[in-house]
C-alpha cells in the first residue's frame, strides 16, 4: 500500500511504502511457510492458526528444524520482545497472540525481552524514565492475553542487565562495527550505544541454553523488520560460541486505518491502542480509509477492493477466524453487495467487545506481573 513508485523500507527502526515480502524473502534469504510444513504442523499439533494458515506469517528461517527438534522430544523456547516506545496498539499484539498458540500448542518457554535501553538510546527525546514506565504498562498488556506463568519469563533490559552484559560482551567480541553498519546501515555518526545494543537482542537466542546449561533450540516469532538482528548477529556468532542457531518465524505488517502503510503509535488516528474507550474505537474505524467507490452508487456498480482496504485485513489478521465467512467478506465487497459503512460498523463491533475482554485482563494482570518478570 502506499505510493505505489514509493520505494519500500524496511528496518527495525523504519517501515515505509508498498512492503514487497516476496523481495524480502528473497533478500534476506529466508523461506516461504509452503503447504507442506503447514501439514506438518497440522499433523504435529493438530490445528493451524489463522495467522498461519492465512500467511500472515508468511516465512521462515529453520522452522522445520525445530519441529524435527520437537519431535525427537527436544524441546524449544521462544523468544520475542518489545521495544517500549509507547503504549500497545493491535498491531503489537499480533506476533504476540500468535506466540501464546505456539506456547500452548508445544508447551513452549517464552522468554520476552523489553528493549527499554534501545528505545532510549535511538530517540534523542526520550528518557529512560519514560521507556521503564512503557516497560512495565507494555508487559501488563502481554500478561492479558494469559501466558502461562512458570514458563513465561519477562526480562526488561536495564533490570536484568548483569546478565545480559555477560553473555553480550561474548557476541561482541566477534562482531565489528563494519558488521553492524552493514547489517543495519549505520553510519558512523551512530552513538556508540547503539552501534553495541544489537548484542543485547541477539542474547536471549542463547539465554535458555546458558540459564538451563544445556544447549537449547529457540524459535522467534516476530515481524520481519528485526530479522536484521538474527541474520547478522545471532545466526553468525552462534557456531562461535557453540549455541544452535535460532530459528525465525515470520510476520507481515499490521495495517494501519489510513491509506497504506503499517500501524504507528507515531499516528494515533490510525492506531487503535490497548486503553482506547469504544467511542475512540468507533470513531478511528468509521473514519478509516477503505477500499471502496466514491459513492455507494459506484461501490454497487464496479464492487469494492478488499486487497487495499486496512478495514478487510483487520477481518483477515485478527477479527474473522471463519475462513468461509472471511471468503464471503472478500466476495461481497469486490460484489459491491457488502457497503463500506456496513462493512466498518460490524467491525468496529467485534473490535470493540475485543477491547472490552483485553481491558478486563489488563486490569488483573497487573497483580501478577511481578511472577514474570526476571531480575539479577
Ligand atoms: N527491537 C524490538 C522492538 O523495537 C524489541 C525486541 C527485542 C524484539 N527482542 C525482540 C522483537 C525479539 C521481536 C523479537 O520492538
């Protein structure tokens, strides 16, 4: 989406323009999630998640391996994270509902990193009181969707950091500042914290080998943007320093309610936050960019567009599990039968009773986040 002669970014710190995943995939060298390993999944565990099945995590690094681990009776952990730059809007929460399956499905460790160090040292802005504070109002988020405690271990960065320092100060040393320019496009004006902070993201990939002293498989489920940070740090120092390589599973962006692009706390219209009351919700669906005609005399006529219309991807992405209904959706709108009005009230219905259940979690997870959180 977007300007279509936009060029595309994609960087852990930047997502711009029509995002070409196929180009991704091919220039990051990772695979496609193909028919097979999703039967394979299915045979494993026995069902496929929508994000799955739909492709939204849509390729990989290795995943297969880790079945082959799993099966063997090897168990993984999962990694993932946030960088706590702001409060939690849908589309943080779509790897991170997607991670809860895979918990359950395979009965997983999750070990999640709170990067409140990066986000302080890549805004000139920010304070580092102000990324402790979205620390902790960001984990009470993820507590919500119910990961399972005495397997879910939260570490923020600054809190856990003698940890994390000793095993960093490892993946460092073999990692030049050409390295990391190259990986990330870093000039040389970088400071030099963050020239450094990619070995602090690439150390939960080893940290459930070093905490359970056993050589130990993790898979990280994230969106594609940080796959930087495996490729270029993790995948190369792990034979180094005698861990597995991790492997990756990953995501599309989450669209934002406007036209193109993925969803930004930096644009508050077209972002719907975790705290937002229903007449917000309400409001930032109904005012959303759709894919349908200037008129519903046009929409009737020539049908609508469902491929470039945030409001059908929420549909796809988290709010239509039924894939025949998800079908009928689609088919209506490129009809002209289903109107753009209609279309954004039933949303708006299903996000808002969405909201109404996490806000109910939020406020009791706020009495156990501190079973969750490691410190040193
Ligand atoms: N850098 C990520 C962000 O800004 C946070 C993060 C740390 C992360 N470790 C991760 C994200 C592992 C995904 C997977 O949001």
């Amino acid at each position: 989406m977007g300007d279509k002669n936009e060029e595309f970014v994609v960087t852990p710190w930047e997502v711009r323009g029509i995002v070409d995943y196929d180009r991704l995939v091919k220039e990051f060298g990772t695979q496609f999630i193909d028919d097979r390993l999703l039967d394979r999944v299915k045979r494993i565990i026995g069902e496929i998640h929508p994000l799955l099945k739909r492709r939204i995590f849509f390729s990989h690094r290795d995943f297969d391996w880790i079945l082959d681990k799993f099966e063997q009776g090897e168990n993984f952990a999962l990694y993932t994270g946030r960088g706590p730059s702001g409060p939690v809007h849908l589309g943080h929460m779509v790897p991170w509902i997607f991670t809860k399956y895979l918990q359950d499905k395979f009965d997983a460790e999750l070990y999640f990193q709170v990067t409140d160090d990066e986000k302080f040292l890549h805004d000139p802005h920010v304070s580092l009181e102000i990324t402790k504070n979205y620390a902790m109002e960001n984990i009470i988020d993820l507590l919500a969707l119910g990961f399972k405690e005495g397997k879910t271990f939260i570490f923020i960065d600054t809190d856990y950091a003698k940890t994390l320092y000793n095993i960093a100060i490892k993946v460092a040393k073999h990692i030049t500042f050409s390295t990391v320019k190259a990986v990330f496009g870093f000039d040389s004006s970088i400071n030099v914290g963050m020239s450094f902070f990619p070995t602090i993201q690439a150390v939960p990939c080893f940290l459930p080998s070093v905490l359970k002293g056993k050589n130990t498989p993790v898979l990280i489920p994230a969106a594609i943007d940080q796959d930087p940070y495996w490729r270029g740090i993790a995948r190369f120092v792990a034979p180094k320093l005698g861990f597995y390589k991790p492997a990756q599973i990953h995501s599309k962006f989450f669209p934002g309610l406007g036209k193109g692009g993925k969803m930004s706390a930096s644009e508050p219209n077209t972002a719907i936050f975790t705290t937002d009351d229903e007449e917000l919700v309400d409001k930032k669906i109904m005012n959303a960019f759709t894919g349908g005609r200037a008129t519903v005399e046009e929409h009737r006529k020539l049908g609508g567009q469902p491929d470039i219309c945030p409001v059908y991807h929420y549909y796809e992405y988290l709010f239509e599990e039924d894939d025949k209904k998800l079908k009928e959706i689609y088919n209506s709108c490129k009809l002209g039968t289903l109107i753009c009005g209609d279309c954004k009230a039933i949303l708006a219905n299903k996000v808002k009773k969405f909201m109404k259940e996490h806000q109910r979690k939020r406020e009791k997870a706020k009495d156990i986040v501190n079973e969750f959180i490691l410190k040193d």
